[in-house]
C-alpha cells in the first residue's frame, strides 16, 4: 500500500508539471518548454539521490526560472 501511495504522489506531481508546462507554453512560449525541461530534469536528479521532495521540487522551479532567463539572454544577443 505505502509502494501505491508514494507512486500515486509521483505522478501527480509530475501531472501537475505537465500542466504548468502547458500553461507557461501558452504564456511565453517555446522557451518556456525548454526551461520546464531543464527544471523538470532538476527535479528527477535530486529527487533520485535521495533529497526530500520540497527541496527537489523548489530546486526545479528555481533551476527553471534560471534556465529560462539563460535561454532570453542567448535569443535576445543572437537577435542583435
């Protein structure tokens, strides 16, 4: 029972992601996928080496924001 839980927790999370992936790409576009990627990959790593789930997921969120301010930064000099 505890496996089925902590699987149902997992996938709603990751459930959630996707839906804020959606909303972000309807919001800032294609950019906002990619940074969804890279927190989302953040996420997994830490999650997998054994951190709690808040630090995981609050890592991802930071690491996304970073990611996608990186991503603007690089479009707007190449647009130049």
């Amino acid at each position: 029972m505890k496996k089925f839980l902590k699987k149902t927790k997992n996938n709603m999370v990751e459930f959630a992601s996707l839906i804020g992936g959606v909303i972000i790409y309807k919001l800032v576009g294609l950019m906002g996928i990619v940074a969804i990627g890279i927190g989302y990959g953040i996420y997994i790593f830490l999650y997998k080496k054994k951190l709690s789930k808040i630090i995981s997921i609050t890592s991802g969120i930071i690491g996304g924001i970073i990611g996608y301010f990186i991503i603007i930064t690089i479009y707007f000099n190449n647009i130049n």
